[in-house]
C-alpha cells in the first residue's frame, strides 16, 4: 500500500478518497484473487489465461507482474467481449432457451430493454408488445411478477422467436471469427481457462456453446465469485475464488455483505462495453463506443495503483501466500468497505457510474441518491411484502443500497437501514439457494 500512496503524491494533487479506497481494498483484493488463479493454475498445468475484458481488465494487469513471480511458463492474454456481444449471436443456436438469459432482472428493466438485449429493432418490439398486452407501457419499470408473466408469453408467440434468430444469425460468424482469431478454438479446451469476475457464469456457458456449437465439454473458468452456475452445466468447470453456489453459514454471508454492482463499477476497463465486432484490415476487432467508460478517469489511476501493487507483491514472493488468509482478508475489506461504508466512501464511491443491463444504455449513479421517503420504503418488512405482491408499490433502486444509506443518514438511522438492508439479501438468497 506505501508504493501505491507514493504513486499518488508522485502526482502531485491530493489523494482522492475513492484512490484511497481503491489502495486500501480493492487492489490487495483483486491481487489476492489473480495470485489463487495463477496458483492454482500452475498446479493444474494450465498453460493459458484468458481474462475476459471489462471486469478482467484490471486483474490481467495486476497478472502480467505476478505471473512472472507465481508462474512465468502460463502466457497471459486478454480479450474483449459481452454478455450482449456474445449472446445476441448465440441466440441463433438456441430456441426457448434464450427466454432464460433475456429475461433476467435487472434495475428499472422495461419490456423495451429487455428486447434490445436481443438487437430486435423498435418496429419488433411494437408488434411483439402488441401480442403480450405491452403496447404504452414498454419503457415502464417491471416488477418480478410482470417479467415472469411476459417470459410465459413471449414462449408462445413464433413471430418472437423468428426475429431473434434472425438478428442472431447476422452476428454468429463474425463472432466466432473473432474468438477463434484470439486463439478460442476447441484444440484449446484442455489447456486454456478463461478468467472473470463470476456472479452467473453464463458467459463460459455461451463462448463454449458458440465454439462447440452446443457440445457439453469446453474451457473452465475461474471467477471471483459465483452466486449461481447454469443448470446441467459441470460444477467444476467453474472455479470460485470468494464466494461460491450453494449454500452454507460462511458462504451467505459473504453474499450479504458483497455488492456485484460497486465491484464492477471499480473493477473495469477504460473502454465501453463491447457492442459487437466488425472486419478491419484483415482482422476482427471489437465495436465499443467512443466515449468510453465514464469511470475511464479513476479506472486509468487504479490501473497505475494496481500496477505498483502487484510489482511489490511479486518481489516479496506472492506465491507463498497463504490462500485461506487471504480470503479471510478479503472478507475483512470488502464487509467494511461494500455493507458498512462511512459516509466518505459512500459518496466517493457511489458517484462512479454504473449500467446493471447486458447493455450500458441506462447509465446511472451507482448510489442514488435517497432522502428520507426511500430510506423509508426500503425498510425490510415493506420490501419484503412488496416483492410478494402482498403490498403495492415498488421499492427504492440503487446499483449500491447501503452506499445510498451511508451517504443520506448517520446515527441509529444509518445503522437500521444497513441492518434492514442486510436481512433483505439475506432473505433473498436464503430462498435461492436452500428453498429452490
């Protein structure tokens, strides 16, 4: 941590309290999490990692300086992908199946947007609102309910189906010439793995089918954490670092305490998402937006944190490490700092921007932010009678609840909403993972 304060007075301004909260957590964490890939790696005889880019991004920098410490004879590659990206090709290989994917919940998800994660154009989505009773109400907010009821719907409408194939089918060979131009072909199953940051692991699923074209063998993966794995898909070909799918005292809590949203925010690439990919000159490149990723600034400082960080760790024999100690470090840091925030951090941090979506079309603050009426509606009792359909209404959304606690109340106040908030994931993944 003393290199990476140094790098920052070397800039000569003040060091900014999201730098700060980067050094003090996120950069021992994303380390800890590359040098138990690399070791484990290195002991299977894994001879390439492929780290998926944007939240790969900052784990294959700090790998390029331990890997030459923990296992030199692994090469180190980098790619760009999507969820979008790869599925909206996928989806010509696949036919009701895609309703699981396209489906998923996200923050203020609308029947348009969910569409547009499968590229139907805005014409489609009127004819198909039409056919599911959504015409007027495509850009509203959906409840769990509404989606589970469109989901059936669509399953029996063809006209649905057709577009998606369609718009699928035009973006499937390009797509399978760009992972097979970075070296992702079915001679490298055995000996590559691909590297992530987790939470569903469909990504693995759809780059193995679309290399496979639906065989079950493929790469494995290694991930920071999995909170679930696709149905029928091999547990261990998907390798969790902090937090695992299941169930399980230690592992719940983890869970509760760990926000996806503030990691990827922090954990990312200067760059946009990737949209697609396109022929250059002979090669396939990725399509991402010009403006980039609006966190690129702060990304670009914790590339140079991470860099120096990493450099230090790999001079004092990184490989040593003790995994279980890290883990436990990293509960330390990340329970502090994601479900327990001061005030500081929670602005800092929570200004960054974020896109919950397969698409980056409905950027917001990652904490928003909260007065007294939604520190009220999101009270455990009223969310959970919200989400049962008992009572009407809708709850607060924030990429980051207890960033927007912590910034807007203190006190007992702050403490109630926090604890309120943890019961409610509690409550949320105990019927995921033991009920289901």
């Amino acid at each position: 941590m003393d290199v990476c304060l140094e790098k920052a007075r070397d800039a000569g301004s003040e060091l900014l309290p999201e730098d700060e909260a980067f050094i003090y957590v996120f950069a021992p964490v994303i380390c800890s999490y590359v040098i138990y890939v690399l070791q484990d790696a290195k002991r299977r005889g894994i001879k390439r990692l492929v780290f998926l880019a944007r939240d790969g991004y900052l784990p294959y920098k700090a790998a390029l300086n331990l890997g030459l410490s923990i296992a030199p004879e692994i090469e180190l590659s980098i790619i760009s992908v999507s969820r979008f990206a790869l599925r909206s090709a996928e989806y010509a290989l696949i036919e009701e199946e895609c309703l699981d994917t396209l489906c998923l919940g996200a923050l203020d998800l609308t029947f348009e947007r969910m569409l547009k994660r499968a590229s139907l154009t805005d014409e489609e989505i009127a004819t198909i609102a039409e056919k599911c009773g959504m015409t007027g109400r495509i850009n509203e907010p959906l409840t769990h309910k509404e989606i589970a009821g469109i989901k059936a719907k669509l399953r029996i409408i063809p006209d649905f189906f057709e577009a998606v194939k369609r718009h699928a089918s035009d973006k499937l060979d390009v797509v399978r010439e760009y992972l097979a131009q970075e070296g992702l072909t079915k001679e490298r199953f055995e000996d590559t793995c691909i590297v992530d940051s987790g939470w569903i692991g469909t990504v693995q699923q759809s780059i193995n089918r679309l290399i496979s074209g639906g065989e079950k063998n493929g790469f494995e993966g290694y991930y920071f954490g999995l909170y679930s794995i696709p149905d029928n898909a091999p547990s261990d070909a998907y390798r969790s670092y902090y937090i695992s799918p299941g169930s399980g005292l230690s592992n719940l809590l983890r869970k509760v305490r760990f926000s996806i949203c503030l990691f990827e925010s922090v954990c990312s690439s200067p760059e946009s998402m990737t949209y697609g990919y396109e022929h250059l000159n002979g090669k396939v490149i990725p399509l991402t937006r010009e403006a980039g990723n609006p966190n690129a600034a702060f990304i670009r400082r914790a590339e140079s944190y991470i860099d120096e960080f990493s450099k230090k760790l790999a001079s004092e024999n990184a490989g040593l490490v003790d995994i279980n100690a890290m883990r436990r470090m990293c509960k330390k840091l990340l329970k502090l700092c994601m479900s327990d925030p001061t005030k500081e951090e929670s602005v800092a941090l929570g200004k960054l921007s974020f896109s919950d979506d397969v698409v980056d079309d409905n950027i917001r603050k990652l904490a928003a932010d909260w007065g007294r009426i939604e520190l009220k509606e999101n009270s455990f009792f009223r969310k959970m009678l919200v989400k049962a359909a008992i009572k009407n209404g809708m709850v607060p959304v924030s990429g980051w609840p207890e960033g927007s606690i912590a910034a807007s109340s203190s006190g007992l106040k702050k403490r109630i909403g926090l604890l309120s908030e943890r019961w409610s994931k509690a409550v949320t993944e105990i019927r995921k993972t033991v009920i289901k």
